[in-house]
C-alpha cells in the first residue's frame, strides 16, 4: 500500500505494519519518516534494533539470521535494511519474498533506499513485502506541495508568515529541504510562537536553494526567467559541469523541433512516444507556443557553437553562455548579441 510522505504520520496512528518501504532522492522527507516509525516502533516495545546495509561485503543470510533469531534483551526487534542501490539483487529478491512470509509480530522490518522506478516496483520482492505492509516515495517538492510541507513545519513551531514570506522562505531553500528544515528551526529560536515579518525572514535565512539540471530544463521550458537565471547560478556554484547542461540542452531542442515540425505538418502529438508525461506536456506547450522555426533553427545553430567552444576551449565563465542560451529558448530577442565574445 501506498502512503504519500505528508500522510505518513497519519498512517502511523492506526497502528504498525509488519514490512515499511522508504525509497527516494528526498532526503529530509526520508528522515522524517523514517524517524517517525523508529519512534513509533519504541513506544509499541521494539526496544532492540539491527542496522543493517546491502553492499558489496554483505551476504543475505545476515538478514535471514535477524529475522529467525530470538533476542536476548527484548521480544520485539526493528531491523533495517538499507538498499544503496535500490535493488537487491537476484539472492536479495529471494530472500526478501521468504522473508515477507515469515514476519510475525515480533519483527519490524524497514527498507529505504535511493529513488526506484517502476520496474523495482513491480518486482516479487517488493510486490510481497507491500502487500502486508506500507511503501512511500519521496520526491523533491515543488509549487503547492513545497508551500504545504513549509506551511506543516511552521505550524509545528506555532510560527506565522505572510503569503510573500512563504513565498520568501521557498525561494531560499527550495529544492533543499534539509535547510528548510534548519532555517524554520532558526526561525523558531528568534522568534518563538510569532508572527514573522517579510523583513524577519529575509534578513535571518541564507540562501539554499539547490536545483537539478532536470528542474531547469523544466522551468525553462515554462517560460520562467527569473527562476531559470537563479538555478543556473544554483548550478554553477555547486560546481555542475557545463558540459551536462549543454547536453541537456541539445537534447531539448531535438525534441522541441521535432514536436515543432509535427504541429506544422497537421499531426497529432504522440506525447509518450518522445517520453513526455502527463506532468511535463505543459511545459513542452508552452515552449511550443512561443518558438517558432526561424527560432528554432537559431537556437540549434548557437547550441553547436556553444558545444564545439566547450569541448575544445577554456572558458572563464561558461554558464554566461549558457544563460545566454536559455534566454533564447525563452524566447528573448538576444539573436544579435554575441554568444561567444572574442574578448572573454
């Protein structure tokens, strides 16, 4: 059964499942969960607990081991499991459909682990384990989901914030909800139980936003400038190679001209054909609207010179460039300003 990470806690109340599964690329969501049931497994009389990790040096028959042994300190034991991989293995997936069999009341098994897909999902391991117990994904937060996680954190401090300080304390640790976590506690120890002015926040919380090159793409195929020019400088001060984002770049143009040639021809768009989902179209739409073919075809020609450079030169200060290329998937008339300047 599936429970998403701001209903975990909820769950949690109507008692524990023999089997938890925690996978994904979030860390502070993870934490929290998992927390949440290692404190829960104490107050239901799970007093001993064995760590441990999957990795290369590991042999299976140590779980197999923790589950049939009685403890000599406690009748209940939680035993975790950590996958860094997010797969056990062919040995691994055995062992854990018999050890899904064998769970009695006494054993509390938790599984977490890195960001799966779906073929993980789907194995027999994790089908059987699921099936008497409870699976959540943790991903990065974004919009609505991000504003209600910080709206939860504040209210557990009996803090109070206006709209534009949310919209404050979003812009300073999105995409990294460990700092969040850490601001809103600071928060907290200035100023207690209050109401925080915009001015409050702005002058006790540090910038700690943290972006993928995939969270970029997609905010610059939405359109959004200021947001698109704040991760790049993200990006660049976490020392991502410009190489990788010039390569997503490419990629995006390809498919950008390729759904542009369709349109032009009459066809319908085969959004899963080109692997895009439900969750990113309007993205892709609303670059579609906005670039035309000449545009198009301007993008691809400075995205060559952009790449040949980067491969075959030293530049000072390459995410210069690459702004400059974002701003034309954007849309903004920068054609006749030069892309690589003889003096840099």
């Amino acid at each position: 059964m599936q429970v998403y990470p701001n209903r975990f806690a909820q769950e949690l109340k109507n008692g524990l499942k023999p089997c938890y599964l925690i996978f994904g690329d979030e860390p502070q969501q993870k934490f929290d969960i998992i927390d949440t049931i290692r404190s829960q497994a104490r107050t239901s009389g799970f007093d001993e607990r064995t760590v441990l990790v999957a990795d290369k040096e590991f042999s299976w028959n140590q779980l197999l081991d923790a589950t049939q042994s009685m403890s000599l300190f406690s009748d209940k034991q939680l035993i975790e499991l950590e996958l860094p991989t997010g797969k056990p293995g062919t040995e691994g997936s055995k062992v854990l459909q018999s050890v899904a069999d064998s769970l009695d009341e006494n054993t509390l098994l938790l599984i977490h682990g890195p960001r799966i897909g779906k073929d993980v999902q789907k194995g027999k391991w994790f089908k059987s384990l699921d099936a008497i117990g409870v699976h959540s994904i943790c991903y990065p937060l974004e919009g609505k989901q991000l504003t209600g996680w910080l709206q939860d954190q504040l209210r557990s401090h009996a803090l109070r914030v206006s709209p534009a300080g949310m919209q404050l304390i979003a812009d300073f640790c999105e995409g990294n909800l460990l700092a969040a976590k850490q601001e809103i506690d600071k928060l907290a120890l200035l100023y207690p139980g209050a109401a925080i002015t915009d001015e409050q926040i702005e002058a006790a919380m540090v910038d700690q936003s943290r972006f993928t090159v995939f969270q970029l793409i997609d905010v610059m195929l939405s359109g959004e400038q200021q947001r698109c020019v704040k991760m790049l400088y993200r990006l660049e001060s976490e020392g991502i190679e410009p190489n990788i984002i010039i390569w997503a770049l490419l990629r995006e143009w390809q498919t950008l001209w390729t759904l542009k040639q369709q349109m032009q021809a009459g066809q319908s768009v085969q959004w899963q054909r080109h692997g895009i989902w439900r969750n990113r179209q309007a993205f892709y739409q609303a670059a579609l609207a906005r670039l035309t073919l000449d545009q198009l075809n301007q993008i691809r020609d400075q995205l060559q010179q952009a790449d040949f450079v980067f491969k075959n030169q030293t530049l000072p200060r390459p995410f210069v460039k690459l702004c400059h290329l974002c701003m034309l998937f954007l849309g903004v008339p920068l054609q006749n300003i030069p892309l690589l300047a003889d003096d840099e």
